[in-house]
C-alpha cells in the first residue's frame, strides 16, 4: 500500500485496504485544495519558516498584510486540511505547522516513483525536521 495520511475515521477496523486508500486520496485531495489558494499557500510557508513554534494569528496578518477576518477564514481552511495547528498562549492563538502531514503528502505523491520504468531515481527520503540549533537562511539568493 502506497504512503499516505493517516486519518480518524468512524467506520470500523475492518475496512478493505480500498476503503483506505479512498480515505488517503480524500485527505491528499484535501490538503492539496488547501493549498491552492495564493493566500492560505503564503500562509504555510510562513508558518513552515518559524515551524515548530509558530506565530500568533495577529502576527501572521500583520506580515502578510491579511484582514483579520480573511486570515480566520484561511487558517480554518488549513486546520480543517490537517495542515496546521493551534494553541491558546496567553491572549493570543498561536497556529503552527503539522510537518508530518507535508512529509506524509510528499511520501503519499513520490511512493511510487519511478516503478513503471527502468530507470533509476532516487526520490530524497530526508523530510523536514526543525533542530534546535536552526541556520537562518535569509541572506541566500533563490534561483528558478
């Protein structure tokens, strides 16, 4: 069976490894719906560059110049796609990444890479996991 997200479901232990594979393809086709919307994707990187802490939602708005009731609406979108989570400090809800769910989506999209072929591809096993002693990348220049 291929990678994919695992999800609660109400339906009993004994569902067929189809009825499994359909509920892993809904929970991709969620996650990638998610994330195609400009704002709720800029949302996510955000967030995956001060994972695994997070930002406060009125941080998040203010950096990327979000209305309030905008940015709700986005990140119960992603929450509702398992893609983020939240948590009360203090005053503030803080939203954060579920770096599992991307690393499961990457494995669930590259299970099966190059199966059908013959040849060689190495898909990079690595998945993202914050250190504690984080290099800040700011000052390198992306090329295309």
């Amino acid at each position: 069976m291929s990678a994919g997200i695992t999800l609660p479901t109400k339906t009993t232990s004994h569902r067929s490894e189809t009825a499994t594979r359909i509920m892993q393809t809904k929970q991709v086709l969620t996650i990638l719906s998610a994330l195609a919307q400009e704002s709720r994707l800029a949302v996510y990187r955000l967030l995956i560059e001060h994972a695994p802490d997070g930002l406060a939602a009125s941080v998040i708005a203010e950096k990327l110049g979000l209305p309030n009731a905008t940015l709700s609406f986005h990140l119960k979108e992603l929450s509702h796609a398992g893609l983020v989570t939240s948590q009360q400090r203090g005053r503030f809800i803080y939203y954060a990444p579920v770096i599992e769910a991307m690393n499961d989506l990457i494995g669930y999209l590259t299970d099966h890479c190059c199966s059908q072929s013959d040849s060689s591809c190495s898909v990079d096993k690595t998945s993202c996991k914050p250190s504690t002693a984080t290099t800040k990348s700011r000052g390198k220049v992306r090329t295309a």
